[in-house]
C-alpha cells in the first residue's frame, strides 16, 4: 500500500534505504468509479486490523515472567550457609519457610581443652591422711585421693589448697619453728596440732628431750588437741627419746592428747610387713594408753644405704596395712609418705599432673 501526503513522501525517503522504487498498490488499476466505491470498504477493514493488532499487544494476561537467561543473571544468588565455629552461647538459628515457627536449635555444651575422664570415686574414712608437699597437680591429687586429712610439716599449706572435707593438720617442726605468729598462725589453721618432727634424728628437728620439754608449754597454750613429738624409732623402748620425753612431761604435769609415730619397714614380704606394724603399734599403745596417729609409713629398707620395693609388693602392703590399721579401735589416724611420686620418692602416690601409681590406685581403695 502507498501513502499520501506530505506522510507518505517522508514515508518514501525514510525507506529508500530499503526500497529505491515505492511499490503501486493494487487499487490503482481499477476504475475510478471502483476505486471510490472501495476505498471506504478497505479504509474500515484496515482500521479493524490495526485496532485488533493493538488490543491483542496490549491485553493484560497477567505479570509476564522473566526469561530463563535474564533470572539467571539478574537474581541474586541464593544464600548458602557459610561453616564456621560452633558459639557456646548463641545457637546457629535454623532456616524455616515464610510463616512457618523457627524450630529452635539445641544448644550445644562446648568442651574446652581436652576431654577429662572422670576421676574413680576413692573410698575413704576418717582416719586416711597423707603427707603433702608441693609438685605440679598436687591439688587435684589431693582431691581424688580420698585423704580424709594431710598435713605438709608446717603450720600452712601453701600452694595447696584443701580437698571439700578435708581437714589439714598443722605442724610445729622443731626448735626454731616455735615462735608467737607460728602458734598463731597453727592454731588458726587447724583444729589439731602436730608436735616435732623426728626429734631423735639428725639431719631432722634433733632436738634433745630437755629441749623439747621447755618448749613444750608454748604448745600446749595454743589450746589444741597436742599430739607427741614424732619419733623416727624406738617409740616402745624404755629409756629411748620418747620414753623419756613422756616421763619427762608426766612429771612436769604437762599434756599429751595422742602419740605420733613413723614407721618404714624393710622386709616386703606383705603379711611380714604388716604384723611387724602392727606389733610395733600396740607396744606403743600398751606402753602409754594414749590414741595414735602413724603420721608416716611405708616399705623402705634403710639398712644398707635405700633400698625400694616393686611398686607391685607397696601396693600390696598398703592395702593389707590399712584394712589391719582399720581394726585396731585405738589407732585414730594414719597418714601414708607421701602424695607425691618421683624417681626419688617411689612411695609416693600421684605423678605429675595427678596421674596415680599403682601404689596411689590401692590408696585411693583404702578404706
């Protein structure tokens, strides 16, 4: 079809790019008379086509979805969670539909460190102490031993700190040890009181028995319950220290609430072992008819320079002592040498770090 006007002449130069020539159009062959007939007929029928063209483009048939390609490159990507550390306090939320309840994550308990096993529960009883000194852990070991009471040979504990339950007894080691903010400091602490230590030993308080009567009173004033020097041997020998020593203070009108003593025992034969300690127990006690603590004891031959069992024949030992020492209704406590364990001290019952030998699984068993 052509075009008219001043229309179709900017219409013919807009096209000649395409067209050099303008087609004619059909109509021009017919008659006049035809063509003025027509023309109204086929001006309405194009009408009708362009009106039907435009509402077909333009009818509304709902929001037309993106293509394919373009969501793919225009939408976001969809969020992904990212790993990252469990938090100890705020728990990771859990992704729920629209509208639906969140389904709430458990909180985890963290652990922190390395994994603990839980310590055996050790048996125990009143009487169960240990001797105590410093070493890496010695709190802990203190803790899952199952001493009822410990002492460190001093009037504190430093560097130690007391076991729920357990009692820490004070001591006044030897000659220099007996000042007023020691006894201040013993009676403060402790609820018994410990005399000195190995007195008729050298290298220990080696005190003589007049020495140790004229300090006796000041002891005695702290008001508490006063046990006797610990004498290393010879406790049941007439005319040995502590012999002398409890005749001297009987005479002196002095007081003495119970005896403490060390014993070692150099035959590792258990059932020799254990009566010798036990013979050694009573003669004391029918001697003086006071209570007694065993403030040290273990295997050690002393003989011939020192000489240890097997870790085996100790555990052994104690186990059979303690169950002997549980019936003897005079004998108030016992207290084994000691907590620690080293190449040294190969009686003692934790390693470093709170790991029990096999001497400290038969403590923790004692009863």
């Amino acid at each position: 079809m052509r075009a008219t006007g001043q229309g179709e002449a900017d219409a013919a130069r807009g096209n000649r790019g395409v067209h050099a020539e303008p087609r004619r159009g059909m109509l021009g062959s017919l008659p006049l008379g035809a063509r003025q007939l027509l023309w109204p007929l086929l001006v309405a029928a194009v009408v009708a086509v362009l009106v039907t063209g435009v509402i077909v483009v333009v009818q509304p048939t709902g929001p037309t979805p993106a293509p394919a390609a373009t969501q793919a490159l225009d939408a976001p990507p969809p969020a992904s969670p990212q790993p990252r550390a469990p938090s100890p306090t705020t728990p990771t939320p859990t992704a729920s539909p629209a509208g639906a309840t969140p389904t709430p994550t458990p909180t985890v308990t963290p652990t922190t460190g390395r994994p603990v096993a839980p310590a055996a529960p050790a048996a125990t009883s009143k009487r169960k102490g240990v001797g105590v000194w410093t070493f890496d852990g010695v709190s802990q070991a203190l803790a899952i031993s199952g001493a009822s009471w410990y002492y460190t040979w001093d009037m504190a504990h430093s560097g130690v700190t007391s076991p729920k339950g357990a009692e820490f007894v004070p001591m006044i080691w030897g000659a220099k040890s007996v000042t007023a903010g020691n006894l201040q400091q013993a009676r403060k602490n402790g609820r018994h009181l410990l005399g000195f230590n190995e007195p008729d030993l050298k290298g220990q308080a080696e005190m003589t028995v007049e020495q140790a009567l004229e300090l006796w009173p000041q002891l005695q004033a702290t008001g508490l319950p006063l046990g006797s020097p610990a004498v290393a041997w010879g406790g049941d020998r007439p005319g040995e220290w502590l012999d002398r020593f409890m005749a001297g203070a009987k005479q002196r009108g002095y007081r003495v609430d119970f005896i403490a003593l060390h014993w070692y025992g150099g035959d590792f034969t258990t059932a020799n072992a254990v009566n010798q300690l036990k013979s050694y127990l009573q003669a004391v006690h029918d001697r003086y008819r006071l209570p007694i603590w065993l403030t040290e004891f273990a295997l050690i031959d002393f003989s011939n320079g020192v000489r240890f069992p097997t870790q085996a024949q100790q555990a052994a030992f104690l186990t059979a002592a303690t169950r002997m020492l549980g019936g003897l209704s005079w004998l108030q406590r016992y207290a084994w040498f000691g907590l620690p364990a080293t190449d040294k001290d190969q009686t003692g019952l934790f390693r470093a770090g709170g790991t029990a030998t096999a001497v400290g699984r038969a403590y923790q068993a004692a009863r």
